[in-house]
C-alpha cells in the first residue's frame, strides 16, 4: 500500500508540473487529467471509493472536458506563449515567492502528529456512511448547497438565453 | 489467495477475449443484417458465409499505409485511438458475467470488480470516453475533424445525464450501486426484473446508450453530408480500425448493462424449482446472459438499419427537454412509490 501511495503522490506532483510547463494548453489540460486520476487513486487507497469516483466523473469528465471545449474553440493550439512585458514578470516572481513563504511557514509552524480520531473502520468512506453521514448530521448545509447549486443552474440558463428573455 | 488471483487473472484474459471476439464478428453481423435488411447478400466470399470477412478485415486494416497528416499533433493523434479502446473496454470490469463458480469448496464469482460503486464507475468510466473522440478530431488539424469531434462529445456529454437519472432510479430500487447486488435482487420470478418496474427507465437507458456509442439514428459526429467522415476523417489503418472497433465494443457493454440492469442479468426466472447444480446454473446462467447480450446487439443493428439519422438541434432537443425531465419524472415517480410501500 505504501508502494502505492508514493507512486501516486510522485506522478501526482510530476503530472502537476507538466501542467505548468507544457507549452500548449491542450497538454496542459491533459496533464490536469491525469493529476485528477492520480488525486483519484489516492482516494481509493484511503477507502472512500465514492469520492474517488465523483472526482473522476466531476472534474476529470465534466470540467476539464469543458476546457477542451474552450481551448479548441477559441483556437489557443499554437505553442507559443505570450510575451509578457517586464514588469508583469516581476510581479508574477514576487507573487510566487510570497506564496511560497506562506507554504513555508505554515509547514513549519504545524505538527505532524497525527492521533486519529475514530478507530479505523472498514465501511468509512463507503456510499452508504457518506449518506447517513450526510442526511443525519449535515442536512441543513446540504440541503442549502443543493439550492445554491439550482441558483446556478437557472442563472445559467438566463445567461445563455439572454437575448429571448 | 493465490489460487483466487490466478482466477481472476484468468476471468480477465477470457472477458478481453470474448469482448474482443464478440466486438470482432458484430462487424459481421451488422453487414450480415444490413445486407438482409436491403436484400443483398452481404459478405459471402472469405470463408464458408464469409465468416472468416473480420479477419480479412483485419488484415487489410493491418497493413494499410498508417498515414498521419502533415499539420496534425503526431502525439495525440496516436494517443486518441488507443484512449478511445481502452475506455471503451475498461467498463466490463464491474459487469457481473454469471454468479459463481464453486471449485474445491471456494466460490469464485463471475465478474471482475464488485465495486462498491459498480454504477458510479461505469458513469466515470462513460464520462471519460469523450476524451479519445475529442483529441482525435482536434488533432487531425481539419476542420470537418474538429467539428464532428465537438459535435459527438457535446452529444455524449448530454446524454449522460438522462443515462445517469434513469441508473439513479434503479439504485433507489435496489438500495446498492454494486451491479452485482442490481442483478442478484432480480433473480426469482420473471416480473421481478427490473423492465417490469422502471419500463420509462429503460426506454431512457436505452436511448442515451444508442448515443453514447454514437449509433444511428444518433451517429451525428460522422455525418457524411456535412462532416466527410467526422472526427476520424484524417484516420487511416489500424488508427481508423481502432475507432471503429471501440464504437462496436461499447455496444456490446451496452447491450450487457442493459441486459444486467434491466433483464435480470444472468438469472434465468423460476430456475431455482429446478435444484441443478450451483456450477451448472451458473453455466446456464452465463449462457442466458450472453443471449440477451446478443439479443440488444441485434437491436442495436437493426434500428441502424431503419431509423434515419435525427437532424442536430433535434437531437440536443430530445435529449434536454424530453429525456432529462422524463428521467427526472421517473426518478420521483420511484421515490413516491417506494415511500408509499414502505
């Protein structure tokens, strides 16, 4: 399972990187993929197969398919990256080096002892505690997320149809 | 345990082959039934009915020119078809071929993963298969390519809703995502099959399926008319045979979906009055699957043959406004009437 587990984190945070470094976009989305599959087989080794599917079928299939859409649409397949002007170079070094110093630190400032919470349980993470789980103790902030999700949907649909309306 | 790994070793080769070989003579079978339907003869020159015409086929996908155009990304270009394959076969994983096989008092079952989630997987699975139809049309650099590869995963990604709303009323039916479970609460009596209880879900399964494998009369993505060949329009060789081939593959995942979820799986009704052997129902059991198998992938090929291709916008109206709320209809439909026999 170990074996596993660091095959995993390495391809994850190889595959992250191409994402960065590749210079057409169409790459870089393929390599987000395969991050999300690694991010996904991570899951499975924690037992929670449910959420390693979602993540699959929401980010891998839904949303990363929508940016293929995109980036084919819009035409960005040339392998050229924009000439950005000197100045918007330094603020992005700045910027990385301050996210970096804030990644450090918080690091640095944790412990890394973990007691955990509950014994370990052979079902946790499986569909049926997630629902239990779910409609027992978190009803309310799930119910008002669903909401939030229709709001989204019906101000999709009015953005898409906005001359009809 | 290691005779339970050598098992399932064994289980995989044999369900490659067999989708394989079965996926390899539906090639035969669709020209066989076009050339009935359109009374013509059809293949009859390789072999005894020219049944030996796949590997002809083959051959001669073999050993065409593999051609890759001068603008296209070579990279993807070659990755599409093999993604295409490969997420066209990883679906059978979760389809539980037959019950059980009992050798030397351990229980080996017939079926690769008993997923917790066998159903989410399959949707995952689904999901993905858009990504080799995708970057096959847009690596091709043509714009008939790029045009049906965006038209084919608009219309997959829209179907998969419906598709995903009708298995939702078969979870509530059976309290269990594992297809395994979905096939075992069928067993018994004829009427306890699902087609009796969810008939509205299965029309809707049935139709988002004959999409998602981009069948007439929803095969918009290679619409000749307008699209030369769709997003296999650069393809030659092998590249094009492994495109063809998957969309044959996925029907016959579909057709074993349809038969497991909805026709009782490999249960064949009644037969527990018989008191046969558990190895020999079981045998039985595999054989009455693959029948029902065989059955929907004749169905498949004989709408090809009689329904005309829809127009586009027809269908992105069957499948937004008819199907998904049709699928959402039936979805609370079950869920009053299980509320109310409890």
């Amino acid at each position: 399972m170990e074996i596993a587990f660091y095959v995993l984190a390495v391809s994850a945070i190889l595959s992250a990187l191409a994402v960065v470094f590749a210079k057409s976009p169409v790459y870089s989305v393929l390599w987000l993929i395969l991050t999300f599959f690694t991010i996904a087989g991570q899951y499975v080794l924690l037992n929670a197969q449910f959420l390693a599917a979602v993540h699959v079928i929401v980010y891998a299939g839904a949303i990363m398919v929508l940016f293929l859409f995109v980036i084919m649409l819009l035409n960005l397949n040339i392998a050229t990256e924009p000439v950005k002007p000197v100045y918007m170079r330094a603020y992005e070094i700045v910027g990385g080096c301050v996210l970096c110093l804030t990644m450090v630190a918080a690091i640095h400032t944790s412990s890394f002892e973990f007691t955990p919470v509950n014994a370990y349980d052979n079902s946790i993470g499986t569909i049926e505690k997630l629902g239990v789980t779910l409609y027992n103790n978190y009803i309310f902030i799930f119910e008002v997320s669903s909401l939030l999700f229709l709001a989204a949907m019906i101000g999709a649909v009015i953005l898409a149809k906005k001359g009809d309306i | 345990m290691l005779p339970y790994i050598v098992f399932k070793l064994i289980l995989v080769l044999v369900i490659l082959g067999l989708t394989l070989l079965i996926a390899t003579y539906s090639t035969y079978a669709e020209r066989k039934i076009a050339a009935f339907m359109q009374d013509r003869l059809g293949p009859d020159r390789a072999g005894k009915f020219g049944l030996l015409q796949p590997i002809a086929d083959a051959v001669k996908f073999f050993t065409k020119e593999d051609f890759i155009p001068a603008g296209a990304d070579r990279v993807l270009f070659t990755l599409a078809p093999a993604i295409a394959m490969s997420t066209a076969l990883m679906a059978s994983v979760v389809i539980p071929f037959g019950n059980s096989l009992i050798l030397n008092g351990m229980e080996f079952p017939l079926q690769v993963a008993n997923l917790n989630i066998g159903v989410l997987y399959i949707s995952g699975v689904v999901s993905i298969g858009v990504y080799g139809i995708m970057l096959g049309g847009w690596a091709s650099n043509n714009k008939y390519s790029l045009l049906g590869s965006i038209r084919a995963a608009s219309q997959m990604i829209s179907y998969e809703i419906g598709m995903g709303i009708a298995m939702v009323a078969i979870i509530m039916m059976s309290g269990s995502m594992s297809l395994h479970d979905i096939v075992q609460q069928q067993a018994g009596p004829i009427w306890k099959w699902n087609i009796f209880v969810q008939p509205l879900g299965f029309i809707i399964f049935c139709t988002c399926a004959f999409a998602e494998c981009n069948r007439t009369p929803f095969d918009l993505p290679e619409c000749e008319q307008e699209l030369v060949g769709g997003y296999h329009t650069e393809y030659s060789s092998m590249k094009l045979g492994l495109f063809l081939f998957a969309e044959y593959v996925n029907m016959f995942v579909s057709s074993a979906l349809m038969s497991a979820m909805y026709f009782g799986g490999y249960n064949i009704p009644w037969i527990e009055h018989l008191n046969l052997p558990h190895n020999v129902e079981t045998a039985l059991g595999s054989a009455f699957f693959f029948i029902k198998i065989f059955f929907f992938i004749a169905f498949f090929m004989f709408i090809r043959w009689t329904i005309p291709r829809f127009r586009y916008d027809q269908l992105m109206h069957l499948g937004w406004r008819i199907l998904m709320p049709l699928a959402i209809v039936n979805m609370l439909l079950t869920g009053i009437i299980l509320l109310l026999i409890q």
